[in-house]
C-alpha cells in the first residue's frame, strides 16, 4: 500500500506518514490523531502489509528513505 513519502513529490507530513507506516506493520495501534490514526486497530492474525514510497523519488533520497521507513519498505523509483 501506497504509505507516502516525507521526500518527493508526493511529499506528506512526516509524522501522518510515520503513523500509515506503523499502521501497516504493527497488530495492534492506538488511536493517535496527530499521526492520522483515527481508531484505535487491533488487526489480530491478519498479515501485515508492506509500505510502498514512490513519486518522485531518487537515488539522492536514500538516507531520509531508509530513515522513515528502514529497511522493510518498498521503494519505487522511475525515469
């Protein structure tokens, strides 16, 4: 799922895009509208899914890249 970025041109807030991040990853989450989570989830046994960045982002983003989203993301880069 489409995260957003903090770079880019699909450039977002760094903590709602933080928030989507964690929302994706974590089983559970509590409800925190500063960081665009509304309600409070419990995903029990469903999966996880995986972060995706993309629009405008180059080889240059890489260190704010791997800071935001570590080494569990994908990343999409075009031409």
């Amino acid at each position: 799922l489409h995260s957003g970025t903090v770079v880019g041109k699909l450039e977002g807030e760094r903590e709602i895009t933080l928030g989507f991040v964690d929302l994706m990853r974590d089983d559970y989450i509590e409800k925190d509208r500063s960081r665009g989570i509304y309600f409070t989830q419990d995903w029990v046994s469903l999966p996880g899914t995986m972060p995706v960045a993309s629009g405008g982002i180059h080889v240059w983003h890489m260190p704010a890249l791997v800071e935001i989203f570590g080494d569990d993301a994908c990343l999409q880069f075009g031409g």
